[in-house]
C-alpha cells in the first residue's frame, strides 16, 4: 500500500465532497431539516390528542405508518446483504457499491422501527416492550431480530470505515477530535490488516442469516395472523425477496445521485450499473413470480374473505393501487433492464420500483382490515395530514442522514478500491510473466 499522503492524492475527487460545500449542499440540508422537523410537531399533535388524528379507526388498526415500517425495513436488506454476498464471491465490480449500500442499510433500520413508536398511543411507554416481553409473540421476535440486526449492521458499517477514517485523520488535521478516536489509533500494521480481515470475514457471514431472518419475521408477524390474504406460508420468501429488490432499487439511486452530484464518474462506471441492473433484473422476475403465485393461490383455493380482499384489489376500490403497482414493479422496469441498462434507464427503473413497492406494501395491509373475516360493518381509511406529515419526515430524516454522512466521511471505500487496483496489477503482471515464461 503507498503512504496516506499519496493515497489522498490519488482520491482527492471522492475526499473533494467532505470539504467543499456549496450553495446545493445547504439547500439540501435546510429544505430537508424543514421537513423533518415539521414532522416533529404532527407527532406532538398527534400524542397529545390521540391516535384518532390519524386516519386509523373501525376496523384499520394497521396503517401508513406499519406501511412505512415494512417498507424501510424491506430497503434496509440490500445494503449490508449484498455487501456481504458481493464479498463472500470476491465479486470486485460491487466494490464501488458498498459504501453507500451499508450505509442504506443503518439509516433504513434506524428509519423503519421509529415508525412503531408513531403506531403507539403512549410512545413513551415502549421500554415496557422489555419490561413485559412476551416471547410468544411474533412482535417481539421483530423487535429482538431488528436490534440484532441494526446492531451488527453498524459494526459492520464502522469496521470497514476504520482504514480510510484513519486517512482522514492525517489528511484533515482541523477533524483530527473527530476522525483520532473513531480511527481506533489505525496506522495499517500488517497485524491490523490481518484481524480486519478476519472480522469483515466473520461478519460477512453473520449478516446474511441475520438479514433473512429479519424480514421472514416481519412476514410473520402478518403471516401468523388469520386476517385473509395473510395467513399464508409464502409470506416468508416474498417478504424477503420484496425487500431485496426495493433494497438494490435504492442503491442504485443513491448511488447515481452521488455519482452526479460529486462527480465520481472515475468510480461508479457503466459496467458497474450494468452488473446491478442485472441483478436488479433476477429480483424483478423472482418478484413478479411470487406475486403471481400469491393472487393465483388465493384465487382458486381461498374463501369468502379472501375472495373479498382480491377482488378489491384485482377489480375493486383499490384496483387502481394494484395495478399501479404492477406496472410500476414490473411492466414498466423489466423491458428496461432487458434492453436499457444505461444510467437513464437504471433511474427510471429504480424510481419506478422504490414506488411500485410502497404501494405493494400498502395493498398488502390496508384491503385486509378492510375486508376483515369477522362480521363488522365495513369501514374505510384515509391517512391524515398527519400520517401524510410523518411519512415525508421520516423519508426526510433518512435522506438528510445520508447526505450528512457523505459530507464526514467518504461514499466510496479508497482502501477497497486501492487493494483491487493492486490486485488487478498482479494478475496483470503474472498473466504477462507467465506469457513470456510459456
């Protein structure tokens, strides 16, 4: 490895953004900071005047803000899953990825289970989750494998950030109060470098059960229900397959936002998108087979109830929804990651699932309650203004955190990206040698 000096050089376009903040950087953070504390005063209104401000009523317990939840939790899969994969497979092309996609991951995390407090009437009380755990509930297996998985995340995220944090402290002597403790006193000793190896293997391996296993429970905490359409054993695998594929929807699209607004088109190149447009196809494939195989199901096999809350998505009063949501999850993303997968085309794609599954997530919750099994009179829902406030907050905060992260430290990993460089010039090398030699 060259000295910190001449490796700062060599990066000097993806440090360029921790120091240089013009006039968008801070029309980001104030309009962004506007939002998120607006919703800060929904929530007041609504804890001290009660749940019924929300749209949520007679028989819609379960509303936008679990809609959120599952849809934030489902984002956060991608990052530090397919982090781990792409490494297990010394996959090199995902190098450039990684950063940002570990990074979805913590913000996501620390973004979806806030939503939970907003659902409760005494959002204050929510230690009593511990203090009164109840393990037969498939609510506290969620909050258990959430935490776990938030927890080993953010490792997982530091660990990796510790090389180039000690760069940062050499090169940016006015942070050193910042960068110094966090760098762990990293000066890249051969010893150092082997037990970084060592725990980015073990967590690598530790992030992948503990991300399935995530969402397999969050499917379980609907799929464990008779509500109908719920209880289903292919919530588990669609759960899990949906969130993966919201996931590298939202890491392409912070990713080309960053690759446009800090111009680090030298590190996120075309072929890079190309290999996740790829993968982005298989999801989207594996998606629409799963969706098909859920609705087909319950079409031919289920009861009246069922029969009631798929005709009111197929032809009903959210009909509109659903096949929005088709289109947008399927017919409209798959000709493009077929034949398209430039930048542009990526975008659309990745804009048009990010929707596609919120709205999934919504016709999956609200026409259940809707159309529940047992006889009561058939209510309605509409989110509030307040619901709507919270939404765009929390989508606020999530977006506010990663650009101020991108402004401490970098959004692309120098130190993975030099040690493939330099393994690529060894290959290179020995592929010569071993020409020459015959």
């Amino acid at each position: 490895m060259m000295d910190s000096e001449a490796i700062a050089r060599k990066y000097e376009r993806v440090l360029a953004p921790l120091t240089r903040t013009g006039w968008m950087f801070w029309a980001a953070v104030i309009s962004l900071s506007i939002i998120f504390l607006w919703s800060f005063f929904a929530f007041g209104w609504q804890y001290r005047r009660g749940l019924g401000e929300t749209g949520m009523g007679h028989p819609v317990s379960w509303a936008l803000y679990l809609v959120n939840f599952v849809f934030f939790i489902g984002i956060s899969h991608a990052g530090a899953l397919v982090s781990a994969v792409l490494r297990i497979t010394r996959a090199g092309w995902g190098t450039p990825f990684g950063r940002a996609a570990e990074a979805v991951t913590v913000f996501a995390l620390a973004a979806g289970p806030t939503n939970i407090l907003f659902d409760l009437g005494r959002s204050s009380r929510f230690y009593w989750v511990a203090l009164h755990a109840q393990f037969k509930s498939p609510l506290l297996w969620d909050f258990t494998c959430i935490m776990t998985y938030f927890t080993v995340s953010v490792i997982f995220l530091y660990v990796l950030l510790v090389p180039d944090i000690g760069l940062l402290r050499d090169r940016f002597p006015g942070r050193r109060w910042l960068y110094r403790p966090l760098s762990l006193g990293w000066t890249g000793t051969e010893k150092e470098w082997s037990v970084l190896s060592k725990t980015i293997g073990f967590l690598c391996i530790a992030v992948i059960p503990i991300a399935v296993s995530v969402h397999t429970v969050v499917s379980w905490v609907f799929g464990l229900q008779t509500q109908p359409m719920w209880f289903s054993t292919i919530f588990a695998p669609y759960f899990v397959v949906g969130a993966i594929y919201s996931g590298i929807a939202a890491i392409i699209l912070v990713t080309i936002a960053l690759r446009k607004v800090y111009h680090l088109e030298d590190y996120l190149k075309p072929y890079h998108f190309n290999n996740m447009g790829l993968l982005l196809l298989v999801f989207t494939l594996l998606w629409a087979y799963f969706t098909f195989a859920e609705h087909l199901t319950v079409g031919y096999a289920g009861g009246s109830a069922e029969h009631a809350v798929l005709w009111s998505k197929l032809t009903g009063k959210y009909a509109l929804l659903f096949w929005i949501m088709v289109a947008l999850c399927f017919v409209i993303p798959f000709p493009i990651l077929v034949f398209k997968r430039t930048l542009p085309g990526l975008l659309i794609a990745s804009i048009c699932i990010i929707i596609g599954m919120w709205i999934e997530r919504y016709t999956i919750i609200i026409p259940s309650f809707i159309e529940p099994r047992l006889p009561y009179v058939r209510g309605d829902y509409m989110p509030s203004w307040v619901e709507w406030s919270m939404t765009a907050g929390i989508a606020a905060g999530f977006t506010l955190a990663f650009v101020l992260f991108s402004k401490l430290f970098p959004v692309i990993s120098i130190w993975e990206t030099e040690k493939d460089e330099k393994e690529g010039h060894d290959k290179l090398r020995q592929k010569g040698f071993n020409l020459l030699t015959g």
